[in-house]
C-alpha cells in the first residue's frame, strides 16, 4: 500500500519520471560526447541535461546507461564474458621460470 507520507515541508513527494528506452537514445550520442570528449563528471551532465532539455535521472541510472551503452571515459580492456581482452598477458619473470 502506498504511504501517503507528507515531507517536512508539508508537501507530498514528486514521483520520479521513469524515461523510456526511445528517450534515452534521443540523447546518447550528446551524453556520450559530454562524458568522453568533454571529460563532463555525471553531477555536470545532469544538469546540463536537466536545464537544456528537463531530462532528469539519478546518476546510478546514467552510469547504467553508459555502460550499457559501453561508453567509458578511460579506455579500459573487456572483461565481460566472451569478448576477447586487447591488452597482453603480462609475463611474471619472477617466478623463477626460465
């Protein structure tokens, strides 16, 4: 059952707009160039975001989008299952191998 809960201020909470799929990938190309080629912290692209087109999201549903989008700012080897890494295994002199 829903709590019918008042804030301090007297007031009732807002409830969140859920954005869809469809507009989320209106903007993914502008939050992946904010993120990567602007080096933007996801607190700037929030309000970036919030004050030019009144799309508001948590940060922990941005850093979901990016990752699902596989967009990350420091260029980083695959470690998910079945992709194959690009960085070379490290060879270990120290174990005494020949």
């Amino acid at each position: 059952m829903p709590s019918n809960r008042r804030r301090a201020s007297g007031q009732p909470r807002a409830r969140k707009h859920r954005h869809s799929n469809q507009e989320w990938e209106q903007h993914k190309d502008f939050i992946g160039h904010l993120y990567t080629d602007e080096g933007k912290k996801l607190r700037e692209i929030r309000q970036i975001m919030k004050d030019r087109y009144q799309f508001e999201a948590g940060e922990s549903t941005y850093k979901e989008r990016l990752s699902k989008w596989n967009i990350y700012k420091n260029t980083r080897p695959s470690t998910k299952k079945g992709e194959a890494s690009t960085t070379p295994p490290i060879e270990n002199s120290a174990q005494g191998d020949p």
